[in-house]
C-alpha cells in the first residue's frame, strides 16, 4: 500500500512541530487511512513535503517506532506495524549498513536525555492544575530559594528515594544542575578557593563551566572503584566535584572504602564534596547505594536536576547544602537572579505528589535495562574483543578496544558509516594513558534504532580492527 496523507502543520500553534506530525500520524494509524505494511518516506522527504527540518521529522518516527506504530524492515523501509500488543521490544531485523539509506544517523554521543518519552500528558495535568489553582501569591515572583510547596515535597522524594538528609530549609531549587554548579564555585571562591579537583574522565562541560567561573579544575584518576581519594588529598584541592553512584563516563561506583576516605578527606581540609547524582534515579535497586550526602550532610552537597529525568528544557535543578553553606548559597543567590518559575516548581511538586515522577522512573528504567541488553548483545556479535566496563546499568557504557585499535580512527570511520559517537580521550582532562574506549549512549534511542546503529558501529570496528 502506497503513501496517501496530506499532512500540515500549524506554525500559530502552541504544540511543538514533532508533536504535530507525530498525533497527525498516529491518528492516520488508529483510524486506518494508514493501514499496516504501508511504507512511510523517508524522515528527509516527509520534512520537505511538510515543511519542517528534519529533525522533527526523526523525533516524531521516534516516538512512534518505540510506541509500536512503526516497523522498519531490510529492503522496505519504514512500514505501518501490526497495532502494537506487548510492550516487550520487538524482534529486531537487522539491515546490512551497506544498505542503509544516506540520510540515517545514529547518535550515540551522551549528553542527550529520552525527549521522546516525556510524559507529556500527565506534566500538563500537573501544570494546567497548578494554573487552575494558583492566586496572587502563586502568580507572583517565587522566593530565590524556591516555592515552599515545592521544596518539602522535593526533600521528602529525595530522602525517600536516595537517603538525602536535609530539610526544606537546606535546599534550594535552580536552573538546572548547571546553575547549582555556578552558585558553589562562587561561593567557593568567596571562600578562598582557588581549584576544584574534578574526575578524569568526566564531564568536559563541566570542566569548561568550572573553568569560566574562576576556579582550576583539577583532574583526579578514576579507577573501578571510583575517584582515587589518595591522589586528591595530593592534589592541593579543598573542595571535589563527583558522581559517586554511577561515575560519568565509566560507570564505576565509588567503593565504601573510598566512600569513607573521601568524607574524612572533607573534614581534615575543612572542604566540600558536591555530589552530581544525575542518573541514580535510573540505576537497578541493587546498583543503588544511598547517596554520599546520607553519609556526611554537614560535608556533601548534593546536586540533581529534571534534566535526565524528565526534561532539560524544563531548566529545573536542586542543591541540598549544609546549613552554613546553604546561607551563602541564598545571599549569591539574591545578587544574581529572583528565582525559577513557581508555576513550574508547583508542577514539579504536584508531580511528584501525584506519584507521576515514581511512575515514569520505574517505566524508563525498564526501558534502559532493555537498551543496554540490546548494547550487550550487539557488542558481542558485531565489535569482537571488546568488553563493557563498570555497572549494569545507567544511561551509557564504556566499550572498551582491543589495545591495537586506534579510538580516534574508528570515531571517524563510525561517522562515515554514519554513526556519532565518542571516544574516551574527549572525557580526559591530562595526558593519562587509558586503553582505548568508546562511551555509546542509549538514553536518547529506542531499541531497534540503537540495534541498527550498533551494527553499523560494528561495521566501522570492521574497517579499522580489520
């Protein structure tokens, strides 16, 4: 069965484009003008007909292909499903990359979150509820350091699900983690800072950020069990950015031992540790250790953010500060901006309330431990020699090479094969050796798509290993 749908999209409209092409398609599926087994076009020539770039044509197929509407098949293309019957992932048919067509990417590289599975409807029932409900008080400037609403149902998630110890007085809602960030290195150099050790590998924007506001970051080894706190009480640093239950990008976790060394580190020097706790939410229970606040809470700054959650655009964060910091925190705060929108703290707490939040956990959850299974699978078959490091879990892994692959050679050779993925030298601030690796996120790709593009990894590993 041929395409036959005349499908528009209203520019006046408050609806994002993607969501616009998505429900006209899915509408076109559940009334039957698109019937199963008929061939859809190409992401590249539904955006021209249409009108819209490309890529809200790919988030909307997306969408779709992970709610079971699309099949895609060797030699056909992009086709109508049988309507979808289980919520297992679906048998998948692998096309040979030789043969795929020239305007498929796969983007593999992290730093992405799963737009795509934002629960849409239940964040506009929390927010059109808010809205409804809100007075004067409500639709004024929120307190810099958050809606008080928002603050207790936050501390009561946050103890309940990660072991933080805190008070709503103790913590302060942000413009994402990276505005949490922005605060401690200020206050930090108030204080006579003038490094902050950081993890190496890790976070490079970060590392950029860290150095714009003032502060040296300095690179601390991390091994598989986490930071090496011997060598960052050698390295002169008073205060250390981490991600203890899941480190970015290896996937190690902190050890208790070191767990234990780093907190008494803190007190010897009189410093901070801040915790990045950015994906724990979706680590398996018997990945998960408390977070290090729950140790130390007169130490340990714990740092989060909906970003990985639910949604960056949504420029939610969170900072939970020992009370003396905390002061200092809000009194930088005050020079600096009047706070994040209260309409959006409220739905955040209405959200969490509702048990929304809990709901969409356990539903990604499920579904990154299915796309890490298709990460598993596939390494083994089509990048023979490699081996994934660190835990079961979380929203990437550490692939690590043979020794005599060159990284850098099969990054390029992945984006001729039209693969973008990342090597481990982009994560590493000094010169350390490591043996070569790749870093492949599945946050943001559903099932089958993460297969295809693993197998055309897999040819580019082909074309380098030999």
């Amino acid at each position: 069965m041929s395409w036959q749908l005349a499908l528009t999209v209203d520019r006046e409209s408050r609806l994002p484009l993607a969501a616009q092409v998505r429900n006209s398609l899915r509408r076109a599926f559940e009334d039957g003008t698109l019937r199963p087994g008929t061939r859809i076009p190409s992401t590249r020539q539904l955006a021209h007909d249409v009108g819209v770039s490309r890529s809200v044509v790919v988030e909307a197929y997306e969408q779709l292909a992970a709610e079971g509407y699309l099949l895609t098949k060797r030699g056909s293309g992009t086709t109508v499903s049988d309507p979808p019957t289980s919520q297992e992932v679906p048998t998948l048919v692998l096309p040979s990359p030789d043969r795929e067509s020239a305007d498929t990417m796969w983007d593999l590289r992290t730093g992405t979150s799963d737009i795509a599975a934002f629960p849409r409807q239940d964040w506009i029932r929390c927010v059109t509820a808010v809205v409804n409900d809100a007075g004067r008080h409500e639709l004024s400037y929120a307190p810099p350091a958050g809606v008080p609403l928002a603050r207790h149902m936050l501390t009561g998630y946050l103890g309940r699900v990660r072991g933080v110890r805190t008070g709503p007085e103790d913590l302060m809602l942000t413009a994402g983690f990276a505005q949490g960030l922005a605060l401690i290195c200020k206050v930090l150099i108030d204080r006579g800072h003038r490094s902050l050790g950081v993890e190496d590998p890790g976070h490079p924007g970060e590392r950029e950020f860290i150095t714009n506001s003032g502060l040296r970051p300095v690179g601390i080894p991390v091994d598989e069990d986490g930071l090496r706190v011997d060598l960052l009480e050698r390295s002169g640093a008073r205060a250390v950015l981490v991600t203890p239950g899941n480190h970015f990008p290896t996937g190690s976790r902190l050890s208790p031992a070191r767990r234990e060394r780093l907190i008494a580190w803190a007190r010897t020097v009189d410093g901070y540790v801040l915790e990045d706790d950015f994906d724990c939410a979706f680590l398996h229970r018997s990945d998960r250790l408390p977070a290090l606040q729950s140790l130390a809470p007169d130490r340990v700054v714990y740092a989060g953010s909906a970003s990985k959650i639910l949604a960056p655009a949504l420029r939610l964060g969170w900072l939970a500060a020992p009370s003396e910091l905390m002061a200092s925190i809000e009194h930088v705060r005050a020079g600096w901006d009047i706070g994040c929108s209260g309409i959006e703290q409220l739905a955040l707490a209405r959200f969490i309330d509702t048990g929304a939040l809990d709901r969409h956990q356990r539903k990604m959850r499920t579904e990154f431990h299915k796309r890490r299974a298709v990460v598993r699978r596939r390494s083994a078959d089509c990048l023979p020699g490699t081996r994934i490091l660190g835990r079961d879990s979380g929203l990437q892994a550490y692939l690590q090479l043979p020794s005599h692959v060159d990284e850098q050679a099969l990054v390029r050779a992945a984006r001729h094969r039209s693969v973008l993925v990342r090597g481990s030298r982009f994560y590493t601030l000094t010169d350390t050796a490591r043996p070569p690796a790749l870093v492949i996120s599945y946050a943001s790709v559903n099932c089958t798509e993460l297969a295809r593009g693993l197998n055309a990894l897999g040819a580019a590993y082909r074309d380098v290993a030999g």
